[in-house]
C-alpha cells in the first residue's frame, strides 16, 4: 500500500514521499506502519497480504501498483 524507497501514488491518487501520511482506499488518513484499507476494501494490518492498486494479491515485502497503476518497490 504505500512505499519506503520511494514516491508512490497513494490510494487518492495524491502523491507521497516514503514516510508520509497516506491515505487508503477509503479514504482516511493513515501513518505508515497503521492498519489500513486495501483496494478491495478489506482492514489490513502491517505485515499481512494486501490487494494493490490493480486489484493483485501482494505479500509484504513484494513489488505494488499504487493508486495510479504505477509498479513501486516497497
């Protein structure tokens, strides 16, 4: 859902830095490392699976699509 190596389009669609406040998918602002809303709307928390911005099962640690479909490094 959101990166630590570099900038990524968060769920808003808004750009972010790594260690920025982000906002999911719901809409609600999130400080990394918090539990947040992936991108079919399920509650996730740091370290489990999450659905990326193209809607692909991620595990922590893999490659994501942000919010505008663009491939980040975690």
């Amino acid at each position: 859902m959101y990166s630590t190596s570099e900038s990524y389009y968060d769920g808003n669609g808004h750009m972010r830095r790594p260690g920025e406040k982000f906002d999911d998918y719901a809409g609600f602002s999130r400080k990394p490392g918090e539990a947040f809303t992936d991108s079919k709307g399920f509650s996730r928390r740091p370290g489990e699976s999450f659905y990326d911005g193209k809607g692909f099962s991620r595990r922590p640690g893999d490659s994501f699509y942000d919010g505008k479909g663009f491939s980040r490094r975690p």
